[in-house]
C-alpha cells in the first residue's frame, strides 16, 4: 500500500530549521575537531612528478601515476573519476566556460591572497591514501594544512604549478597495475616536458617528418625549456630508445642510469638536437618560495 508523502505545516517546518540551525555551529566545531596532523614527519616526505592519469585495467580503476626520481619507479595512486577528468582537462589546458569545481578553489585562494605551497600525500590507511594541502596565508609564519583527499589536491597542484611530495610508504607500498589510456587522447610528463601522440593531422599542421617516430612536445617547462625545448618539438630519442608513445616515454625516462642526466634527442624547425636533463622533479617557474594560486 502507498502512502501519502508526509506534508510537515509551514510553523512545523520552520521550528526544524530554526533546530537545524541552531545545531549547526556545534556541527562546525565537531568538523574543526576532526582536523588532522601530518601522518609523518614532514622532513622525511620526498618529491614526485605527476606524470599522467588513467585506468588500472585489472581493476578498472582510475589512477595517477607519480614519478619517483630517485627510485625511478612510477607509483600508482588510486583517485576518483571525477578527479581524474578535471586533472586531465588540466594537463591538456582545455578552457571551460564557467570555472569547474577545482578552478573555484583555486580562484577563492587567489581572491584570498592564499599560496599553494605544496600538495601531500602523507599516508596509507586500509587501502585509502591520506592528502593535505600546505597553504601560505599572509601575516602567518608557518604554513596552514588542511585535510583533502589526494585525487583533489594533485587536480588542484596540476593548475597551480604547486610540488608534489609524497611518504616514504606510499613510495614503498607494493601495488601491482596495469596503465590504460584513459581515452585516445595520451598525456604524459615528465622532466618537466609533458608529451602526447604525434598523430598524422598534427604532424601535418606542425610539418613534422613522417619517417621519424617519436612523441610531440605540448608543453616545457623549467631546464627543458632553458634547453630550448618547446612546444611543437618531436622528441626522437629518450636514452638511445625511440618513444613511440608517452608511455614508451616515460619509461624511457625511467631508465636513466643512477647519477646520470637523461639524454634526448628532438627534431624542431628542420633540425635535430641533443640534450641533457637532469632526472630531478623540475622546479617550475617562480616556484621556489611558493607558487601563487
């Protein structure tokens, strides 16, 4: 049997929300007490590159993948699907009409004179990682951190050109993967240098050689750019192997010997170049102190 939706009288309804309001700065305070610390000690977090996001194929997962320079390895971190969208769109620089989402907070921290200092993923609890943004807040001396969860933060970091730092056992952890491309559309960074396919129609419109193979350069940043990389580069070689997609390329990079800088060799403007990068995650511009939201 159905029965009639419950209708509450206009007086009924407005003592609920006088309580509910009433309710809601205890509610506040009980939100500000969950507040968390660090999960670690912030001197033994290291940093990492976000490199690209996609799906774990066994799982079907979403997941970004960030680049460990001083192991070399490439550390799965599981995040949401909305997330991985809006840190995609970033990596891709594709404009929106109305900000979205992770676009407001940034503009709020700009409106608010606020810095992104640095993204965290500070810890593993029973499968879930652990994320803090670090803010810098004018007329404070010491960086505010507030809770989030990592999928977020690094959506916010790839707007903000902010560092990555991770714990030593998110590092560690041993979580197998299998990469898939989140669509037909690969991206990829690393070096500071973010890559994608060089399909036909671009090596049309850039004037790219057909009989080299090789990923295109959509963006450099940092000593890529100092070495004169640029947008529109085809990237040839990657330590003597050819990058036949940005994954070949990331993998390339992964294999720089120990305490050496990763050789590349790029065509540009009709002509070929080599050069030497330091496999270190790059500072990027006007990063050193803060990067401004």
């Amino acid at each position: 049997m159905c029965r009639d939706p419950i209708r509450l009288h206009p007086r009924n309804l407005l003592r609920r929300l006088v309580l509910l309001l009433s309710l809601a700065p205890g509610l506040l305070v009980a939100s500000a007490a969950e507040a968390r610390d660090l999960a670690v000690d912030p001197d033994t977090l290291l940093p990492v590159e976000l490199a690209t996001v996609g799906v774990d194929s066994q799982t079907g997962r979403p997941i970004a993948l960030l680049r460990d320079p001083e192991s070399a390895d490439v550390v799965p971190i599981v995040i949401g699907t909305d997330q991985a969208r809006a840190i995609l769109m970033a990596m891709q620089e594709v404009d929106v009409p109305r900000p979205m989402t992770h676009d407001l907070m940034v503009n709020l921290m700009r409106d608010l004179d606020a810095e992104l200092e640095r993204v965290v993923v500070d810890g593993l609890e029973d499968g879930t990682y652990l994320g803090m943004l670090e803010l810098r807040v004018p007329g404070e001396d010491e960086p505010r951190r507030i809770d989030a969860r990592p999928s977020d933060a690094l959506a916010l970091a790839v707007r903000t050109g902010s560092s990555i730092a991770v714990a030593p056992e998110v590092l560690d952890a041993d979580r197998p993967f299998d990469f898939q491309a989140p669509g037909d559309e690969e991206i990829v960074t690393a070096l500071g240098i973010t890559v994608i396919e060089a399909r036909e129609d671009l090596r049309e419109a850039l004037g790219l050689p057909d009989d080299e193979a090789g990923v295109l350069v959509s963006r450099a940043e940092s000593e890529a750019a100092r070495a004169g990389l640029e947008q529109g580069a085809l990237i040839v070689e990657v330590n003597g192997r050819t990058p036949e997609t940005p994954i070949d390329f990331l993998e390339a990079v992964g294999a720089t010997p120990d305490g050496e800088e990763a050789e590349l060799r790029y065509w540009l403007d009709g002509e070929t170049h080599d050069i030497t990068l330091p496999t270190d995650v790059p500072v990027l511009p006007d990063s050193d102190d803060a990067i401004q939201a």
